[in-house]
C-alpha cells in the first residue's frame, strides 16, 4: 500500500519534497541550538525564587539588590557575544561555530548545578549571556545560505518558536524539580545539540570562500535532496558565476576534478580597512537602519515591557483570574503566534503580517490604556495585591486585548527583525552584521526593561500603554514605505534593492511549478571573508 500510494505521487511533488527536507533537517539541528539558549532565557525565572532564602535545604541566598541582577546580567552580555560573533563565525565556519558554543553553555548549566557561592551563579548567568551572544551571527547566516528563496522565510521563523518552547520547558520543569536538578537536565541540551551538528554540512558559500570548491559542492548535493554533484554541477555553476561578479579575486580556480571550466575566485581576505569602507556603504547602513527599526519596534511596541511585568501588570489591572496563569497565557500565545507566521509568512509575506501585527497591537495597547484610565488605576501594584475575582464581561478586557498584543506581537514584529538579519545584508558583511544586529537588538530589549518603570512613573500605566499604542501605529506608518516584500527573493535580488540598483516588487515571489527554483537560486550568494 505505500508503494503504491507513493507511486502516486507527481513526479514534481516527489522531487520538491526530497529537495526541501535536507533543508528542513539542517534547519532543525540549528534549533536543538536555539531550544538551549531559550533555556537560559527561562531559567532565571525559576532561579529567583530559589535564591530569595525561604528554601531552607539552599545554601545560597541573595538580598533584594543582588536577585534584580539575576534577569538582567544575561541580557547585558549576550551584546558582547553579538560583537565577537562575526569575527569568530566567519575564519572556522557557521557549523563549528554553532558546535563549539556549546560548551560555554555546558560549562554554565554545570556552575548551576555545582554552585555554592552567589559568584559561582552570576558567572554562569554571565556565561549563558555570552555564549547567547556568540550564536547569533552563526545560527542567522546558516539559515540564509542553506534556504531556497521559497523555503527561507518558513525557516527563518522557526527560530523563535524554538526559543520560546526552550523559555516554556523551563517553566515547566521548575514546578517539578528545584532548579539544580533542572540545571543538571539542562546539560543534556548541549551535548545532544553538538552531536547532531556533525551530520548537516557547513554551507556551501563559506566553502567557497574558504576555496574548498569539492566540498562546497558535495554540501549543495546534500542540501539539494541527497543527490549527485554531477546533478548539482548546472547550479554550481551558476553560483560561481554570481559569485565572479563581486569578489575580491586573486588567482582564478578550477576542481580537482576539473569539472568546473569557469573561473572560480580565490576569495581574498579583506582588511580591516576594507571591512570599515563596507561598513560606511550604503548597501550595509540602509539595511541596518531597517533592522535596527524594526528591532526597537518589536521591543518598544510594549510586549517585551510586558512579559517582563507582566505579573504586576496583571495585578494592578486587576485581572479576573490569577495572575501567574495569566503569564502562562501569554507564553501559549505566544508559541502559537509563532506557529501562525510559520504557517502564514510564505502566503502572505513579511509586509503584510508585520503591518498587520503593529495595528493590531497598537489598537490592543490603547484599549487596555484607555480602560486603565476609565477605571482610575494610574500606577502599577508593586504589592502585588491577591487578584479581586471580578466575573464581569468588563473585567477581561485588558487581559483579552493584552493577549490578543501578546499572539499578535509573535506573529510579524517580534520575528521580522531576526528573518531580516539574516538576508538584508551584502554577502561582504553578512555576519558581522548579524553581530552588529543582533547586539543592538538585545540592547534595546534592555532598554526596553529598563525605563518602563520611569514611564509609568512620569507617564502613568495608561500613558505608557498609549505610547506603546502609538509608537505601532508609526512604526506601522514607516514600514508600509520602507519595508520591501523579500518573501521568496534570492539574496542577490535584496542586495541589488538595497543598493540601489533595482527594485523589488512588494509581492511575494512563490516558485514556479515545475522549475526548480535551486537552478537559479542566488541564496547562495557568495560570502567573503569578514576580517
């Protein structure tokens, strides 16, 4: 019965699902990575209460000054990592790079585990922050170079979504066990991830620019459905064409083989002075003024305020059921928010579920400000007061909106930035850019932290919620001229846009049946080296 059920199968459909799984497969290992860093996201919130000194078998207790460090301090050094990311990622490879940060996070997981000085548990705090840090440019690049055009925005999404259940498992893992144990299951996370990164390959871009042509090709064969590099040469080819166009050239290359008769560059390292001029194009800063927007409206459109506070939030505005179910609320909307632009990202696009999601979270933010405001709650509950249990249809209105922000968020602007790190960017900066990126992203979600209690001081809750609302509402206004549709664009294409040379079209480019769009497909823009 299968055989005949597969021999069904149009011969297209058979030939786009091998093509596309090594793909989903190489994407999936990356995740085992991000699934661990979402740990360290999430373990802090069950480390807290551990170290407050009301557990009597814990040797370590921390006062009021020393546990508001314990959210934070991670946060604070994942941008250090960020800056030190493109500049490790691009000499020994994204695959190693992704393998080898897993053993500062080991290492912190097993401080956890073994700590009995509060030194002990700010070092690994430290380490998992750094170490967060240092994944981001390999993790973001790996994508970009080993996705279709057609495949690279469904890809791409899945990293939240891995990072939010990694935050949920430790939720729920906290309610069962006290934090050493779950510290020392936590360390099954690196281990497992460093053995499954030996099975997918490095992409074949950083091959190429390494000048290993045979193992660049043996990569896309693997990438392409497991196939023959005599079946990926007509590709290959056309990759070392793309890549003729803009490389630093030195003494031109054929395989060992001799297969491939057109010139393929040495890629010539650049240098420092270089890599600055690359900076200070205007290919690198238009996108990175995109990014770096789309980043401060994803934190200071109110979510990431939010699920930071979101249980004095809650109390104060006096939610009708308890508060600390009202976190795990948000969480699941959260993880199906990703779900939901997973599912919708390649039908409708990144322009229209971002513009979408920043309404939609500017119309919740000013009806849960307005109702504060009808209502008289000026200033958030720092006492955290048992909830009222009001059963009134009014009463769930902020928590119903406050969701609705919460799945909304996750869906478009929460994501967007994180998809555009990895394919905005010329193939000159590409991963210093993903550094560069990702650092000034974690630096606005501190920021973001950080003076929400200054605006509900000098704003009012309902002020600051109105901000929130205004601030999705322009943001909204800016993308709808500046963001361009790269949903099924090669990466060649969204660099010509950038600079200037072309234009892309705000429709989403799908792949055409019974073309494969892997001939053609300048995703495999050549990347040169970044230092």
């Amino acid at each position: 019965m299968v055989l005949k059920t597969e021999n069904k199968l149009p011969e297209s459909t058979k030939s786009s699902l091998r093509e596309a799984l090594p793909q989903v497969l190489a994407v999936g290992v990356k995740n085992v990575l991000l699934l661990g860093f979402g740990m360290t996201l999430g373990f802090p919130t069950i480390l807290i209460p551990s170290l407050q000194g009301t557990h009597e078998n814990e040797s370590i207790s921390l006062g009021p000054d020393a546990i508001s460090w314990i959210g934070s301090i991670n946060l604070i050094c994942v941008p250090v990592g960020c800056l030190l990311s493109g500049a490790i990622t691009q000499p020994i490879g994204r695959k190693r790079a992704m393998q080898l940060v897993n053993i500062p996070f080991l290492t912190a997981w097993l401080l956890f585990h073994f700590s009995t000085e509060a030194w002990q548990i700010f070092v690994a705090l430290a380490l998992t922050g750094l170490s967060g840090g240092l994944l981001e440019a390999p993790v973001l690049t790996y994508v970009a170079e080993i996705a279709q055009p057609h495949l690279r925005g469904i890809l791409s999404s899945t990293s939240t979504m891995a990072v939010i259940l990694g935050s949920l498992s430790q939720y729920l893992l906290g309610t069962f066990f006290p934090f050493r144990v779950v510290a020392l299951i936590n360390c099954c996370m690196p281990v497992i991830s460093f053995v499954l990164l030996i099975f997918v390959p490095e992409t074949p871009l950083w091959l190429i620019s390494k000048n290993r042509i045979n193992d660049a090709r043996e990569s896309m064969a693997w990438l392409r459905g497991w196939t023959t590099v005599e079946s990926v040469d007509a590709e290959f080819q056309e990759l070392c064409r793309q890549l003729n166009k803009n490389a630093v050239q030195a003494t031109p290359l054929t395989t060992i083989s001799g297969k491939l008769n057109e010139n393929v560059p040495m890629i010539k390292k650049p240098s420092k002075v270089q890599m600055l001029k690359l900076l200070g194009k205007k290919e690198f800063l238009w996108p990175y003024f995109l990014v770096a927007l789309s980043f401060f409206l994803g934190h200071f459109n109110g979510m990431t305020a939010m699920q930071t506070y979101a249980i004095p939030i809650f109390s104060s505005l006096k939610a009708p059921i308890d508060k600390y179910y009202c976190t795990i609320i948000l969480g699941a909307v959260e993880f199906f928010g990703c779900i939901a632009c997973v599912t919708l990202v390649n039908l409708l696009g990144k322009r229209v579920i971002n513009l979408v999601s920043l309404v939609v979270c500017g119309v919740c933010f000013i009806t849960v400000a307005t109702y504060a405001h009808v209502v008289g709650i000026e200033y958030l509950d720092t006492l955290m007061s048992p909830n009222v249990n009001e059963t009134g249809v009014f009463y769930w209105t902020p928590l119903v909106f406050l969701v609705i922000s919460s799945f909304s968020s996750y869906l478009g602007i929460k994501i967007l930035p994180w998809i555009l790190t990895g394919e905005v960017f010329p193939n000159e900066t590409r991963a210093v850019a993903s550094g560069l990126s990702s650092g000034l992203g974690y630096i606005f979600g501190f920021l973001a932290n950080k003076v929400f209690f200054s605006m509900v001081s000098n704003l009012t809750l309902p002020g600051t919620f109105w901000v929130f609302g205004a601030t999705s509402f322009v943001g909204a206004i800016i993308l709808h001229f500046i963001l361009p549709e790269t949903e099924g664009k090669t990466l060649h294409e969204i660099t010509e846009h950038f600079a200037g040379r072309s234009k892309l079209s705000n429709k989403v480019q799908r792949k055409t049946n019974g073309v494969s769009e892997g001939f053609k497909n300048e995703a495999f823009e050549a990347e040169e080296s970044r230092f």
